[in-house]
C-alpha cells in the first residue's frame, strides 16, 4: 500500500454488510452502516465523475462543489490499487467556475503508465454546450497542467467526451461538436501522441447524429478502436472503428437494429466492452414502439455481427454500462420506482446467453443514476451518483463480486 493512501473501509460485497465513510472525517465510520458511500473528498455535492481500470488500479475523476458555496466547482483525481477497498489522497485537477458536467455528460479521465489526461465540458454560449477543457499529468496524477482543447480547429461548442488511452501510449477522444453545414451534430476524433501535451488535428468521424447522447470508447487487446454512439436516421446506436490507432475509421454497422425513427432527445448512450478473448458485448436502448427497452448484445467478429438483442430490467430500464472478464460479464443500469430511481446489476457467466436475476445495488428510496461499471483481476467495481430530494449528491462505490 503506498504511503499516499487512507483506509476508507473494507473492500464491499453487494452479499455483505456495506459501510459509511464520513465526509469531514473519512476515517470514522459512522453507523448506521446502511451504504458503502465513499466521499473521501472536500466535496459536498458529487456533479459528475468517470472511472477507468488500468492494469488492476482504478483511476477516478470527481466534479463537484465544496462546502464553501463561493468557491467553484472544481475537479479531484484518486486511485485504489484494491478494488475500493483503499484510495489515495485525493488531488484537485482544476477548479473551473465554466465547469459545465453532469451526468450522462460526464467528465472524463484516461490512464496509461505514469500519463493521464482529463477533459470536460464548460460552458458556452449555449445551456450545457461549451468548448472542452484539458489537463495533462506524467507523474501519475500528483500534478496536472493544462493543455489545448483537443477540439481547438472546431471552434464553438464541444459536448459528451469521452477518453481513452491505448496501449502505445496514445490518448484518443471523441466528442459531439457544432452543426455540419446540414445543420446537424457530428461525432468528431483527436488523438494525443505526446501523453497529452498537444493534440493533432480533428477528424469527422459522422457528420449527422444525435446531439444528445453519449459516446463510448473501447479499445481490444490488439488495439483495435471503437466508438460507440447514437446515429441520426434511424436512432439506434452505431458501431464505428479505426485500426491504425485513430489514423484512419470504418463504420462497422449498428449495435440493435431496431429501426428507430425519432426526432428528438433521448439523452441515452450506451456500454461497450471488449473481453481478452475478443468478445465484443454492449448494452443499448431504444424507444421503438413495441420494443422499448434495455438490451444486452453480444459479437465474435470484432462488432461486424451482432446476435439477436436480449432484453434486461424492467420496463424503465434506463442509462447502461457493461464490462466483461473473458465470459463473465456485468451490466449495471438505472431503473424508476414508485419512491425513487434505483441501481441495479446482473451477471452473466457465458458470455452474455443467460443473465442472473437483477440485484438491487443502491439506497432504496432515494434517487441513483447513471452507474459505471470496470473489470480489474481482483472482479468488478460499480459507482454511481444518488440523493435523496434536495439533498446533494454523494458518491457510491461497490464491489460487485
């Protein structure tokens, strides 16, 4: 354990007694012990956050506000190297009044060797819309510095990044940016090759989608690049692909086809995780008439192929996230009940033909949403934001085997 980190309690089963962490004191544990809430930082309400696991340590990006309503939102980044169960001293990134993230519009965070980037949105002129931010770090996040927009030759509004760090030690982000000359959103790409100091200049990757919804980075063993995100006609999710490390992209063809026509908002992306035996799985959702829902779907072929959609949660099964170790996979989502919105998951052990039943995960009665969710060696970890009224926002952290 490095001598940077603070015990916060013990690693959580979802199967056993969770515990509090106290937010002045994160060494007391302050019963009663009925949630494994984890906010080992000087924030009072938890705004947004992202997690990513690199080699068995879990990296974290949290957006907030302190206790001092005067001071702005600001940004703090921290590890555990077991799974939850320890968490370094937290270290503020940046502290932004332009800050802009929420959830499903998350800020965001990538990890390769003692290299991390941060990015998020601020604001613009527009609600919600605004050019991205950047922070770099080569010390293993004690310190940070800033760096250009990735999107600095798209100038206007950059909204729903998202970031990830190959294996070569390039950073690759994507975003949703201004109207095209059609007068729609379009999914642009930059890439990093210098850890995050500068970014080369940006691609159009789809220049019609859906201006809403998250888009979602996976990258395979053999470094193959995937972004999944809501295309434009029809609604449903797409699947596009690069090869040569963002040099070049292919369309791979829809995640569900489930023909969706709709002109609208639905504010919901989607999961995509790529197992060490090649295993592509994601989890989507449609409003299509019929067959409105959230799904599980699963392709050998490196996502030309998908099998047929598999249905998961109830009826107001909402904002997804997947994560898969070689045949066992994990899907988390949100779900409305009567007193509240609810966190739940359900494990799969043969690469996605049969599923568990769902498990309950978060506080009942209060209001959880947008889970995340990552494969380590040790097993998988869940974090999601909940409260309760107008209470503000904590940090939930849970093991989830």
């Amino acid at each position: 354990m490095c001598r940077f980190c603070i015990t916060i309690g013990l690693v959580i089963s979802v199967l056993t007694l969770p515990l509090y962490v106290s937010l002045n004191n994160p060494r007391n544990l302050v019963p009663p012990f009925t949630s494994s809430i984890i906010p080992a930082l000087s924030l009072q309400s938890i705004s947004s956050f992202d997690v990513v696991s690199i080699n068995g340590r879990v990296h974290v990006l949290v957006a907030g506000k302190s206790n001092n309503s005067n001071n702005p939102p600001s940004l703090h980044y921290l590890f555990s190297d077991d799974l939850g169960g320890h968490w370094s001293l937290p270290v503020e990134v940046a502290s932004d009044a332009n800050l802009t993230a929420s959830r499903g519009n998350d800020v965001q965070i990538a990890a390769v060797n003692n290299n991390l980037v941060a990015l998020w949105q601020t604001q613009g002129e527009l609600p919600n819309m605004g050019p991205i931010a950047s922070r770099f770090s080569h010390d293993g996040g004690k310190t940070w510095h800033p760096s250009p927009n990735p999107a600095i030759d798209n100038n206007g509004d950059q909204s729903h990044i998202d970031l990830i760090a190959d294996n070569k030690g390039y950073f690759h982000a994507v975003w949703l940016a201004d109207p095209e000359e059609n007068g729609y959103q379009s999914l642009r790409y930059a890439r990093s090759v210098d850890g995050g100091e500068h970014w080369q200049a940006s691609l159009t990757l789809d220049d019609s989608t859906c201006s809403c919804c998250w888009n979602t980075l996976a990258l395979s063993s053999t470094n193959v690049l995937s972004v999944l995100y809501r295309d434009m006609v029809p609604r449903d999710m797409a699947l596009i692909q690069s090869f040569d490390q963002g040099s070049t992209w292919q369309r791979a063809g829809v995640v569900g086809d489930f023909k969706w026509q709709f002109d609208g908002c639905p504010h919901n992306g989607g999961g995509l995780a790529i197992a060490g035996d090649g295993a592509y799985y994601a989890s989507v959702w449609t409003g299509q008439a019929g067959l409105a829902g959230l799904y599980t779907l699963s392709s050998a072929n490196q996502g030309k192929i998908w099998d047929e959609p598999k249905v998961r949660g109830g009826k107001t099964a909402n904002h997804s996230d997947i994560a898969a170790i070689s045949q066992r996979v994990v899907m988390v989502w949100d779900e409305r009940e009567p007193d509240g919105m609810a966190v739940f998951f359900a494990i799969s052990n043969n690469g996605g033909q049969t599923w568990s039943t769902p498990v309950h995960l978060s506080t009942t009665g209060k209001f959880a949403t947008h889970p995340r969710v990552v494969s380590t060696p040790q097993g998988f970890l869940s974090m999601w934001t909940e409260k309760q009224g107008n209470q503000a926002a904590l940090w939930v952290v849970k093991k989830l085997d």
